[in-house]
C-alpha cells in the first residue's frame, strides 16, 4: 500500500515536473507570443523587434511608414494582431500618443493586407491592452501627415 503511494507520488511529481519544463521551452522558443499573450498553435509571426527577434516588418501606405513592435498571422484564417510594446506599467490608462500609433499601425495594415480583421495591442510591463480600431481618428492622423511634412521641412 505505501509503495503504490509512492509510485503515485512521484508519478505526479513527474507529470508536473515535465509540464513546467515543457512551458519553460516553449517560452524559450517563442518569447515574442509569450510577450504578447498571443497563441502559438494560432498565429504565426510574421516579424519583430522584440525579444531577440531581428526580422523587422515594415508596414506602408502613401502617406506613412512604420514598425510594429510585432505583427502575427492566424494561421487558419485572414486576421491578424499588431503588438506594440511599452516598458511602463499600465497605470489604468493608454496615453493618446500610444493609442494614435497603434491605430495608424492598424489602419496601414488594413490597407496593406486587405482585411479588417487586424487587432491592436499595446503590452505594457503588467498587462495587455487592446486598442479598438477607429477610421475616424485614423482619417484624421493621415490629415495630419501634410502638415507635418511643411512644418518639418521649414527647419531645413
């Protein structure tokens, strides 16, 4: 009786034990998904900055030009997750700056790849954070883009 006990015992300790490692290498492989939240067996990542990674994407329109911090496909569908990382705590609030970034990431990638299944995520030091997609504000931030470009060239 106290053998069969024992066995038991460590056999949970084994299982256990082989699960933590399992998770431990996983995270290894995979920190950008891990960073981000976002489910490996579902999305694949196209590229970032992030995490050891060096295969930047560069998202493009005519007017703007950037780089998420990381930029995943689902692998069984046309949807995808703009990550965008902040080394601060959450602080119960998305600064405007953050928000305006995230959504002309966004809104370029909806044009770039032609699909409006594309999420925003900002990953602070303590949480994740989804930016809701808005076309008006995006309209506005690209309005913005020639005044910018006048502005910037008059300190030439």
């Amino acid at each position: 009786m106290a053998v069969n006990a024992l066995i038991l015992g460590i056999s949970i300790f084994a299982l256990f034990f082989i699960y933590a490692m399992v998770k431990k290498v996983r995270a290894w492989r995979y920190p950008v998904h891990n960073l981000f939240g976002v489910n490996i067996k579902r999305y694949q990542l196209i590229g970032s900055d992030v995490g050891g990674s060096t295969n930047q994407v560069t998202l493009r329109n005519k007017l703007v030009i950037g780089s998420p911090d990381a930029l995943f496909k689902c692998k069984s569908a046309k949807k995808y997750i703009i990550g965008e990382f902040k080394s601060r705590r959450y602080r119960n609030h998305v600064k405007k700056r953050e928000r305006y970034q995230v959504i002309l990431y966004t809104g370029v990638a909806r044009e770039q790849y032609r699909t409006n299944d594309i999420e925003g995520v900002i990953r602070y030091k303590d949480r994740t954070v989804s930016v809701p997609f808005c076309e008006d504000t995006y309209r506005w931030l690209l309005g913005l883009v020639p005044e910018y470009i006048r502005v910037e060239s008059s300190f030439k």
